[in-house]
C-alpha cells in the first residue's frame, strides 16, 4: 500500500469535475463509510468515472446524452495530525470493516474503533469483488465473522489483484486535498 506523503497524487473518478469534495454528498454505505474516495490508480479512477456517468445517466442526474465522465486530480498535503488507519492487505480486518460499513449493525465494533478516523486506506471491493462480498454478507459461506466464512471470502477475493483506495472522511481530511485539474473520459473510445 502506497504511504501518504506532501505532494501524493490522487485520482477521483465520477460524471463530474469534483473542485471542492463535499460530504454530504458522499454516500454513507461504501466501504469505508460516508467519505470522499480516491485511489492511486488512473486507470482505476476512470473505470469508476464511466460507471459513474452510465448510473447517473440512468438515474436522470445527468442528460441522456452526456458521452464522458471526468478524473479529477488532487494533490495531498498532509496533516500530521491526521487519524489514519491503513490496512496493508485484503485480510480478516479489512473485510470485517468493508462489510461492517456496507451492512448497518454487523462488527459494531469495527465502526466503533474506525468513527475517530480521518482517512481510512486499503483495497478496493470493486464491481468484480462485489458478488462475493454480497455471498458474504448473505452468509454463503457460513455465520458472518466466522473463521470458515472469514477465510472462503478472502480468498474468493484474490486480493493481489485489488487496487487500492484512499477514503477521506473528514472535513479536516479534505482541507489537505487541493485540485490540480481534471479531465474527460469517453464511455466508448474514440
């Protein structure tokens, strides 16, 4: 997992240029929880920027006939007073808190720990990941928190291949974020 330093470049994906994140506009239930996210990965950022357009295309959030979406880019310069909490790997930890910020009342003590938190950090459960989170939830793999089911998922996972995510939480987060530009992503290449 990239460490966040001075001058760290983030990409966010969505049907918009985003100059100036604001949290009540970020959904409560992602993985991290309610929060402005961001990943070290271009490309990952604009698969999320075409995703983003087609739902608010479909929701009516946006004209029918909008052909991109857009990457916004923020450089980081980070407060030492921050609360981090980094999950290095797509392990047993990280799971209980994706799933406890997605399914209200599941690892209540997971969310009770993360509330101080200022910037969560780990992998991504992306569209690929999300059947298996879902199987997990549903508890396929057996009772939710349960070794058996703990270790079914992960692997199921195959969190070598997850990209990761940066998910700030706090106004005070988000003051150490400053946009340097952005740029359009088209649906269909050209």
């Amino acid at each position: 997992m990239k460490r966040l330093t001075d001058g760290f470049i983030l990409y966010h994906g969505s049907y918009c240029e985003v100059t100036h994140p604001d949290l009540k506009r970020c959904a409560k239930y992602k993985d991290f929880g309610q929060g402005f996210y961001l990943t070290t990965s271009k490309t990952q950022a604009e698969n999320f920027s075409r995703l983003s357009t087609r739902k608010a295309i479909a929701n009516r959030q946006i004209p029918a006939n909008q052909t991109y979406g857009i990457v916004s880019v923020f450089s980081l310069s980070l407060d030492p007073s921050l609360s981090i909490q980094v999950y290095e790997e797509a392990d047993i930890e990280w799971l209980h808190c994706i799933v406890g910020h997605r399914k209200k009342h599941s690892f209540p003590e997971v969310i009770e720990a993360m509330k101080d938190r200022d910037i969560l950090v780990g992998k991504i459960a992306n569209d690929q990941t999300n059947a298996t989170i879902a199987a997990y939830i549903a508890e396929t793999f057996g009772p939710l928190g349960s070794s058996t089911a703990d270790e079914i998922c992960i692997r199921l996972l195959l969190p070598e291949r997850l990209q990761d995510q940066y998910c700030f939480r706090t106004n005070k987060a988000l003051r150490c974020l400053h946009f340097e530009r952005s740029e359009q992503i088209w649906l269909k290449e050209k």
